[in-house]
C-alpha cells in the first residue's frame, strides 16, 4: 500500500503545498533544513489552504440552512463584520470591514449566516470588486429580498508593505441590487452604517 491512501484530500493537498514551500524557502537562499524552518513548509501550507477553504463552501446553501418566513419589510443591517482575504495579484493579505443590508420580501435569514457568506467568498484568491458582487450577488439570488447592498472597505497589504507603500489608503467597494438603486433608500443605509448607535 502507498502511504499517501491513507491521507484525505485535504492532506494531500498539505503534502503538495509544503513540498512547494520547501522550494520557495530554498529559492529565497534559506535552508529549509535548519531547526526553525523545519515545519515551515507544512504551517504555511496549511495557512494557505485556511485562506483558501471558501472555494468548498456554498453561499448559496449556507443562506438557504436557515431563510424563515416573515413579514418584516424594513432594512436590516448587519455591519462591521471584519473579513481577511487574500488579492489575487500578490498572494498579500487585504483587510478590513464589510457591511451588508437587505430589504426582506417575505423572508429574513439568520443573522449569522450573512458574516459566514462573506467567510465563503473572502477565503480565496480575490479582488475587491468580486467579493462584493459576489456578496451581494448570493444573498439576491437566494433571498430574493426587494434590495441588497453591500459596501466593503480595506486595506491591502500589496499597497503597504510593498510596492506604492501608502499605509493609510482605504479602498471602499459598494454594490447594490433593487431598493437600493434608489437614492433615498441606498442614502437611508449609508447614514446608519457610519452611524455609531446602529
Ligand atoms: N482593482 C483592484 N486592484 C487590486 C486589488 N488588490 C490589488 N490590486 C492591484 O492590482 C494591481 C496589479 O498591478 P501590476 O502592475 O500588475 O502589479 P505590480 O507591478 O505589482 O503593481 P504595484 O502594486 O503598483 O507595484 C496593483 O495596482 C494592485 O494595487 C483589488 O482588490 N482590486
Ligand atoms: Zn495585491
């Protein structure tokens, strides 16, 4: 028998992804041999494949576990929901809050479930842009509410410790589907977003 029939999918994957680390570190003029690095390859697999483990998540069912039927019509909120995802170009961390409204059409999703969507789409390789269209697309989609909004605002790593290096740069993304087209509503949701008793 091989040794790797006993490993899952997932540690084949780590198997794979620290050999590859292994070579990183050696190509950087480091000896992967030595105490200190000897897991290396192995953790930052691992810490890659954390980043990363949205691609086997589905928005979608996640929203649908927990969508009940009920009359409120008025927006709900959820905001400041921190998120860390990683930018496509750089392989570097960007960072920072997202916050996500809707406007219920018959059913309201557990709460939860909306910070856990963006875990679904933040934990892989993106741009900004994406992760809020694909937000807002999945709640649309499933929730069928009559408005979704979502505005994300970041920081990213690829802008700060190298390249432009602007530590203090915020990049704000928005994105909006039906009620929130309108100006007064899409206003009515930007004001308690930046209000601090919301
Ligand atoms: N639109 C967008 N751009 C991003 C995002 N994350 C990183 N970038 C940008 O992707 C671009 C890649 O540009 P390139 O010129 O190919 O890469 P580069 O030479 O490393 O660019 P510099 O970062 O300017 O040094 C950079 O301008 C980054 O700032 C994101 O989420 N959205
Ligand atoms: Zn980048």
């Amino acid at each position: 028998m091989q040794p790797n029939e006993l490993l899952t999918h997932e540690e084949e994957t780590t198997d794979v992804l620290s050999g590859h680390f292994s070579e990183i570190i050696s190509g950087l003029g480091e000896d992967p041999n030595r105490d200190g690095l000897l897991k290396t390859p192995v953790r930052a697999a691992k810490a890659m494949q954390f980043f990363t483990q949205g691609y086997d998540m589905d928005a979608e069912n996640i929203l649908r576990s927990a969508m009940f039927a009920e009359d409120y019509s008025e927006m709900v909120i959820v905001k400041d929901i921190e998120l860390y995802s990683l930018c496509e170009h750089h392989l570097l961390p960007f960072f920072g809050k997202a916050h996500v409204a809707y406007i219920p059409d018959g059913y309201i999703v557990g709460l939860s479930k909306i910070p856990r969507v963006i875990e679904v789409f933040s934990r892989r390789l993106q741009v900004q842009e994406r992760l809020t269209d694909q937000i807002l697309q999945s709640i649309q989609k499933t929730l069928n509410p009559l408005g979704v909004a979502v505005v994300i605002e970041c920081q990213h790593m690829c802008m700060m410790m190298r390249g432009v290096q602007k530590q203090s740069s915020v990049t704000t993304t928005s994105a909006f589907t039906g009620a929130f087209k309108s100006e007064r509503t899409r206003n009515e949701f930007l004001k308690l977003i930046t209000s601090s008793l919301h």
